[in-house]
C-alpha cells in the first residue's frame, strides 16, 4: 500500500500563526527568561521557528518521550527515551510539542516535570487534536492549530521516520491497491 500527503496548512498558514503565538507569548511572559523544552523529533523545527520570533532571554533544552513507535495510532505506553540536560528549578517552563492527541504523553510529562521544582510550566503546540483526548487535565496555553483527526505530517512530524521535512502540515493518505 503506498501512501500520499494531502496539504492541510500551507507554509505560509504555518508561519503566520507561529508569528502570532510568538506575540502571545511575549506579551504573557514580557522580559521573563523562559526555559524552552523541546518534545523530539517532532518538535524541533516548530521550537525552533518559535524561539526566533521570541523577545525574552530564552534557554533550550530536549527531550524525547514517546507513546507511538512506527504506527499511526498511540500505544499508549509512554516511554522517555531521552532526559533533560539540565535542572528545572526555579525555571519558567514553556513545553514545545509538535501535536498533542491523546493528551497520555503530556499528562505524564507535566507530572514528571513538575516535580522537578519549575517556577511554572506552561505548554505550546503546534497542532491540536481535541477530539483524540482521553487525558481531559492536559491544559494547552498555546496553541497554532487545532486540527481534526486525520494523520498528519510535515513541519516536524513524521510518518515512519519520513516527510519531517515538508514546510507545511499534510494528511497521511493511503491508496488502495489496484485490481488487475
């Protein structure tokens, strides 16, 4: 079964959006040094997209915490596979993700973080898919898009380990099998 990508969000959509987040969260924070966490792989470049159009002192910091492995739907199972470099305490916490769903993944991390003693953590995504949540405390500060349940890539996220690279968000569409 091969598959196609289907443009949900044009490039430009997605930049003129960060943009305005970015404004968001310079008002809310003003000269408030902000610690960046950075969910991999598939945050990468929208944190890094954002943190250019950020006025205040900004740190960075990666983490790689996962519930999906090679499929297209959650295990369920979270799993942290990489940890931060640095303490949190004291920090003003901004959690970059590329999409949040289920909300599992985030639930857990906030409460791991969390207890890192943060000044506060606060989180940003990129894409938003409401209708997935099963864990309802995961609260979203910002947010771009808020996208319906379709399997998504580009921007970051991926299919498989492919088309992170797409300067736009697309829907994973598969094609049926022709008959002979």
């Amino acid at each position: 079964m091969s598959e196609h990508i289907r443009v949900l969000i044009t490039e430009e959509d997605v930049n003129r959006r960060i943009s305005e987040v970015a404004e968001e969260i310079n008002r809310d924070y003003g000269n408030t040094p902000v610690h960046l966490i950075c969910i991999l792989k598939g945050g990468a470049m929208f944190m890094c997209e954002l943190a250019k159009r950020l006025t205040m002192p900004v740190s960075f910091d990666f983490m790689s915490v996962s519930s999906y492995g090679g499929g297209t739907v959650s295990s369920g199972v979270v799993r942290i596979m990489k940890d931060l470099d640095e303490p949190l305490e004291g920090k003003h916490v901004l959690i970059v993700e590329d999409i949040i769903d289920t909300g599992r993944t985030l639930s857990y991390l906030i409460e791991v973080l969390a207890g890192r003693g943060p000044a506060d953590i606060r989180l940003c995504t990129l894409l938003d898919k409401p209708e997935r949540r099963v864990k309802k405390m995961v609260k979203v500060d910002y947010t771009c898009f808020t996208i319906p349940d379709e399997f998504v890539v580009g921007y970051g996220l991926d299919y498989d380990q492919r088309y992170r690279n797409y300067p736009y968000i697309g829907v994973v569409e598969f094609d049926e099998p022709q008959e002979e």
